[in-house]
C-alpha cells in the first residue's frame, strides 16, 4: 500500500513538467520542483510572475508590430508627383485637360523626361523645365516636329496669350500660334531678328510657315508683313513693303541680287535703302523701289549716291546686248562694252517723255540743232543716242547756222556752203550736262539732209521695247554742256 501511494504521487509530477499548459502552474507540488525545471527562462518568468499569469509574457512581442503601421495608414496622403501636382493646379478631372488617359510614364521620354497623357492634351516634366501642358494646335506642331525629341526638345512653359493668339516656349525655341495664321515654329538667328523686330507686335506680325530651305545653305521663313532670310554667309535680315516687291521680280536670293545683307536703312527725304550680295534696292515715295547694281552702281556711287546730282534711280537698269542705260531723278547712266558714262539731262529727254513734237521712230541715233530762236546764228547740235530704247545725250557742241539764220521746219535757211560748222572739228563726248531748266523744245529726227543738219540718222534694225518714262517735270529743256544760248526760247529745226 505504501508503494502503490508513492507512485501515484510521483506520476501527477512527471506530468507537469511535460505539459506546456499554464495549467501546470496549479498543481500543488512544492516550488522544488520548479527547480529541477532544465528551462531556466520559464523558471525566471514564473518568479516574475507571483499571480502565475507569467506565462503570457511574449504577448508584448506581437504588440510591438503595429508600432510600424503609421506608414502604411490612410490618414497621411502619399506626396505627388510634380505631374499630378502640375494637373491638379490646372482643375484636375475638371479641368482643361479633362481625364488621365494613361499613368504617368518616365521610361519613354528622351533624357530625364516624364509624361502623362489626358483626354485633351499631355504634361511633360523634367528637372530642368519643371512640368508644363501641352495641347491643341501648338501641341500638334510641336509633334510635327519630332515632340521632346525634336529640335525644339520639351517645353518650357504654358502657353501664353499675346495679342490675337498665343505662344508657347521650349527648350529651342517657341511655336506662335494665331488663328489667322495657325501654329508655326520660331527658332535661331530668324526667332533673333523677329525679336529684335518686337516679335508679333511688329511691322512682321505672326509667322506664316515655318523655316523654309533654300539656296546656299539658307533658309527663310514667312510673316504676315514680310519675311526674314538667313544664310550662313549674311546671317538673317527682313525683307518686307516696296522693296521685297522689286527683289522678288529679280527672283529673290535665286536672282542677281542674292540674300540681304542689311535691313533697311533710311536716307534722305523719307527713303530707305537695302544691301543684298549683288547690290542694293532704293526706295522713295517719289520713285518708288528700283534696283542698282553692277558698273552702272559703281558710277552712282561716285555721284554721291541719292544725296549727289542724279538723287534716286526711277528706273531698274535697261540693257541691250552689250549696252545698259538707268535714268535717275537728275540725268542717266550708261554701261556700253564696259564704260560707264554719266549724262545730265537735256533735250534728248523730250524723245522719251513724249514731248517732242516728232517722233523717233526708234531710230538707234537721232540728230538735231537747237537755238536761242528763229533767225540765231548760234546754235548748238546735239546727237542722242538710243540705248534699251532710252534716248541719252552722245554729244553736242556748239555751231553757226546759215547766213539768214535758223529758220522754222519747211523754210529754206539759205546758203550754208562755208557757214555752218561745229566749231570743234571732233565732237567731244561729255561725261555730264547741265540741267538749267528751259522752256519746252520742239524736237524730231533728222531724217533727211537739212540746212544746218548731220547726216540722216539711221534706223534701229531691231525693235526694242521703251523703259518706263520719266517724269520731265523739273527738266524742261534743261540745257546742254555749259554756255549754251539762254533759255528765253528755243528752235529746232
């Protein structure tokens, strides 16, 4: 009995130290046993632990994980995107731009570049450039031209409103848009001397087209008030009004003429003047546009140009075969097989402003005697010479007519054996004349021998077509080479 007794007690013993249970905690046998434990961390928690709820003690070790959760909690929004942050300044889903249509994307766009893409346009950002929209008829040019991986690279800012339209910047450049003219590119040395035009607000106003290539390496590019060409070798310069008129009959940069090399410079009397590699366009209100160029430039130069005797051309240059005439506001200037000549105006004039009571007929040389009045014995003789169909004055000298004097066409002078002589025995060609103003002239060919006359004056074989009259109007009758009868009233015969 006293066996069985020890079994029984020692067997509740062996049961407690292998349970895992709390519950062991309960059992009445001496604290001893907790001694004989091999687990010294349950021993120390038991100790801990007098009302023998110790054992829930690793309950502090899961309660330490929620300690992290603030960064995953709704209750502080996640910061946005400088994108979402640009999209959310312009109305968001209710603005502009409406719904994003795809999520932001910052693998595709060249360099450093992000973007996102809305129902009515897209936002580009990089660091540089920060985020700026992108839309509409701008938006598409800007696509035209290859997008952010363009000349133009992304934008640099939103659009801007000016006046009647609105423009957009970019990394090189800017795109104008209006809507009379639509969406076109501005950039380099062409957007530099719109700039220094004052832009759109300018006598140029908005672009037309974009950059257009042309000759030698050039390019240029159209506005409502003109145009501006750049070449490598003249850089860019304007072109607009009377004077781009008369440079496109020569064929723009294509013609003689070439690019500009200046923009319009004023001179005298309200004109202006503009250089282009193969010469220059003078314009006055008087004048109109005309051309110079060539030999016939270089003689006009050492006139003084407009501010000399001859003032500013009236006509473009005038050529046939190897001769050129171009009349100015004070007398002409001749180009024949390389000599230049400079001519003041006298009665040669009147052949080609209509005021000759004859007609040349064309003739390639018209000959004639003037003087003081009917029944003078001095006279002077004059020979005009017909060059691109402008009459000019070859030569004059003085002379003496018959012994009963000059007399009216149809009446008989008399005898003229040994009375009517030049007086120098070769005429001199003279480089210039005097224009004192006279009355006006009755003039006409020499057609047949006369009294006091040359030879008759041969006939142009060939029909030229006549350069646009002068006026005449402050050269009535100027007179010829210095000392010439006074102009109180002239003959001719």
């Amino acid at each position: 009995m006293a066996l069985a007794a020890l079994i029984a007690t020692a067997a509740p013993s062996q049961a407690t130290t292998a349970s895992p249970s709390p519950t062991g905690t309960a059992s009445p046998a001496p604290t001893t046993t907790s001694t004989a434990d091999p687990s010294p961390t349950a021993s120390a928690t038991a100790t801990d632990s007098p009302t023998g709820t110790a054992t829930p003690t690793p309950t502090p070790t899961s309660t330490a994980t929620p300690t992290g959760s603030p960064t995953s909690s709704h209750t502080t929004p996640p910061a946005l995107t400088p994108i979402q942050a640009k999209y959310a300044a312009l109305g968001g889903t209710a603005g502009w731009l409406g719904a994003a249509t795809t999520a932001e994307d910052c693998t595709t766009p060249p360099g450093d570049g992000c973007t996102e893409t809305f129902q009515h346009g897209a936002i580009y950002w990089t660091a540089a450039t920060s985020a700026q929209p992108v839309a509409g008829g701008i938006g598409a040019r800007w696509a035209a031209t290859g997008g952010a991986a363009g000349f133009l690279g992304y934008p640099t800012s939103d659009e801007v409103p000016i006046r009647n339209g609105v423009y957009q910047l970019y990394e090189g450049g800017a795109i104008y848009w209006s809507p009379a003219t639509g969406a076109h590119t501005s950039h380099g040395g062409i957007r530099a001397e719109f700039g220094a035009k004052d832009w759109e607000n300018g006598f140029l106003g908005y672009p037309t087209s974009d950059e257009v290539p042309a000759r030698n390496g050039g390019v240029y590019q159209l506005y409502q008030g003109g145009a501006i060409l750049w070449s490598p070798a003249t850089g860019a310069h304007t072109s607009g009004g009377a004077v781009r008129d008369a440079w496109a009959a020569t064929g723009y940069e294509g013609g003689p003429l070439g690019y500009p090399t200046t923009d319009e410079v004023p001179i005298r009397n309200g004109g202006v003047y503009q250089l282009y590699q193969g010469g220059a366009i003078y314009w006055s209100s008087g004048t109109g546009a005309h051309t110079s160029a060539g030999g016939i430039r270089a003689a006009y130069a050492g006139t003084g140009w407009e501010n000399g005797s001859l003032g500013y051309p009236i006509t473009n240059e005038a050529c046939s075969g190897s001769a050129c005439i171009q009349k100015f506001q004070g007398g002409t200037i001749t180009w024949i097989a390389g000599i230049t000549g400079v001519h003041g105006y006298n009665e040669c004039e009147w052949l080609n402003n209509g005021h000759s009571n004859y007609p040349s007929y064309g003739a390639s040389t018209v000959s004639f005697a003037v003087a003081e009045s009917y029944g003078s014995y001095s006279a002077w003789f004059i020979r005009c010479q017909n060059t691109a169909g402008v009459y000019w004055p070859d030569w004059y000298t003085p002379a003496t007519v018959g012994r009963s004097g000059f007399k009216p066409p149809g009446v008989a002078s008399g005898p003229t054996r040994y009375e009517y002589s030049p007086r120098a025995t070769t005429p001199s060609r003279r480089r210039s004349a005097s224009a004192t103003p006279g009355p006006p002239c009755r003039t006409r060919p020499s057609t047949r021998t006369r009294a006091g006359a040359a030879t008759p004056a041969p006939r142009s074989t060939t029909s030229t077509s006549r350069s646009p009259r002068g006026s005449g109007t402050t050269r009535t009758c100027g007179t010829s080479p210095p000392g010439p009868p006074t102009t109180t009233g002239r003959a001719l015969f």
